[in-house]
C-alpha cells in the first residue's frame, strides 16, 4: 500500500463473475421459486458483524434468495435452539455464523443428515460434508505478528488479549504460540479479554489495570477489533500512546476511524473485508442448495492494512478502502453467473 492507492467505489456481489476451480451455476430464473436460506449467527453487534451481515444480505438479494436470519445474541443455547428451529423450516441450505462447536454440532448433524447442506463460517460443526468459510486466520496473526516483531524489533514485554474456544481466536493464537517461541525477547506478561455484549469496554477495564501492572509493556497483541478498540481505549486513558503499539485484527469503517485519529496507538490489522466473506458465505450456501460441489475449507484473502497506509492514502471508510485494496474483494471465489 502507498501513495499508488485508488480510491473509490468496490463492487460487492457482481452477479455475472468468471468461472474458477470452484465451478459456478446460473442465478435462478425469476419464475423459479425462490431459494431458502437460514443465517443462524451467535453475535450480531459490533462493526464487523454489522458489516458482514450486510455484505450476506446484499449477496442474497442479488441472487433473489430468502434468507431468514436469527440472532442468537451471545447466547450459545438459543444459537443451537434456533439452528433446530430453522432445519425444521426446511430451508434449502443453512449457514451458521460464528459459535461453540459442542452446541452447533448436534443440529448441525441432524441437517446434514437430513440433506440440508450447512455453511459454516468460523465454528467447525466436526462433519467434513459441511462446506467450512475461513478468512485465513492462521495468516492473520501471522502478517500482524510479523509487523509487531518489525516494530519491536521481537523484544520487549507484549500484553495479549485472547478467550479460549473460539475457532478464529484458537487458530491465531496458536501462531501466536509459535510466534513466542521463535522471539524469546517477547515477553508476555499477562492475558486478559472477554467475549460479552460490551467486549470493547469490558476489554478496555481490563487493559488498564494490565498494564498499570505491568509498566514496560511495548505492545498489545489483540486478534479481533473489539479487542483493538479496547487495548486502544485503555492506552490511551493512561497516555502512553508513545510507548505502546497495538496490533490488532478483523476492520470496518469504525476502526478505520480509531486507526486514524492523531495519536492513535493502533498501528496494524490484518483483515478480510467483513462484507466480503458475508457475501461468500451466502454465495456457498446457494451453490451447495443448488447441488455444486464445493471444495472445503474456502479460504477469503486478508491484507495487512496499517495506520500509516490508511493515513496516506486518506481512507476514512470500507468503501475507500475496498477501492484501495482491491485484494479485499474476492467476486471470482464461489462466482455465481
């Protein structure tokens, strides 16, 4: 990225796309009847599951595809008692977003069984019939955690922000793992986070009192913006914007905005374009109803984006930023025409 970068309007959707490996079929006639997809989601607040729900809607109403959607909002026994109540709908074909693999797997099961193909998009239901979307987590952390060791030169004392099972956060914190291993100057001196309705400001808590704690910390690693928003939050409450650097993950115009703010400590993240794999996700779903067979894991594409591209290129939105990084946009994974 650099002064080179065009801005403008990306295109999401593209109905008439190029054929890949995937394979692709004709988007349903009018006269036909529609198809029906269910969207069962753990979590809907927060930028990134704003917008990626926004990219899923505008991919199925290109398609002319129903799409039931239900918000389990944080609760893990109401996301598998809606994923029950969607199969017994008799949907065409079942995307589940985000969740706990002990609770999505019995329903999961039970749709596969019945002939239901399920999409999955960061929860791995532990069936390989069903078609698993990933936004290359393991690369993620890898470019984020490479730009912090650039940075730190791989020493100094490193604050982690991760909650155990979650498959996104369990797979960047597994290179994370690695990643210590191979800098033995980084030195984590604490772990904190939350997964809750207030992510951002519970995080934000908890960093503060870390790194009270623990006054030689040169960088926060935190793998999910709410995580970022919040370690940002916290440096910034203590004004130690010249010591530390955040290295976060995952992006919407909101982070954009905090990345950018002067004096903002949140240096680096390294994202899918969230509408982007919303757009995906349905595009697999309406492939696999269709009868096309998908080859799994789908990867989506990330990009390291960092303050100082942002900055030079003035981008202040995910339009601007899906016009300046046109790797983001994926229309030729999964096309539909």
């Amino acid at each position: 990225m650099g002064k080179n970068l065009r801005i403008g309007v990306a295109a999401i959707g593209a109905m008439a796309l190029a054929t890949t490996s995937f394979g692709a079929v004709a988007a349903q006639e009018d006269t036909m009847e529609p198809i029906e997809i269910a969207l069962i989601r753990q979590l809907a607040e927060g930028d990134y599951f704003q917008l990626w729900e926004a990219g899923a809607q505008r991919q199925a109403d290109a398609l002319g595809v129903d799409m039931t959607i239900y918000n389990a909002r944080n609760d893990n026994a109401q996301q598998a008692l809606d994923l029950e109540t969607a199969l017994n709908a008799q949907p065409d074909a079942i995307i589940i977003d985000h969740g706990f693999a002990e609770t999505m797997a019995p329903a999961g099961l039970m749709a596969l069984d019945a002939g239901v193909p399920v999409v999955a998009f960061d929860v791995n239901i532990g069936d390989d019939r069903a078609v698993q979307i990933e936004q290359s987590d393991f690369d993620i952390a890898a470019k984020g955690l490479e730009q912090l060791v650039a940075d730190s030169g791989g020493e100094g004392d490193v604050l982690y922000v991760y909650v155990a099972g979650f498959a996104p956060l369990d797979r960047r914190n597994e290179v994370w793992e690695q990643v210590k291993a191979d800098n033995p100057g980084l030195n984590q001196v604490a772990q904190i986070g939350a997964v809750n309705d207030s992510i951002q400001v519970t995080v934000a808590d908890q960093a503060l009192a870390a790194l009270q704690a623990n006054p030689d910390v040169v960088a926060v690693f935190a793998p999910f913006d709410e995580f970022a928003k919040g370690a940002t939050l916290a440096v910034e409450e203590l004004g130690l914007q010249d010591q530390i650097k955040v290295y976060g993950a995952d992006i919407s115009t909101a982070d954009i905005g905090v990345m950018t703010a002067a004096d903002s400590p949140w240096v680096a993240t390294v994202a899918a374009d969230p509408g982007n794999v919303g757009a995906v996700s349905v595009r697999a779903a309406y492939l696999a109803a269709m009868g096309e067979d998908i080859e799994s894991p789908v990867i989506v594409p990330v990009a390291l984006i960092t303050q100082d591209a942002l900055l030079e290129a003035d981008v202040q939105n995910m339009e601007q930023l899906g016009a300046a990084v046109p790797e983001l946009q994926t229309p030729d994974l999964l096309p539909v025409e």
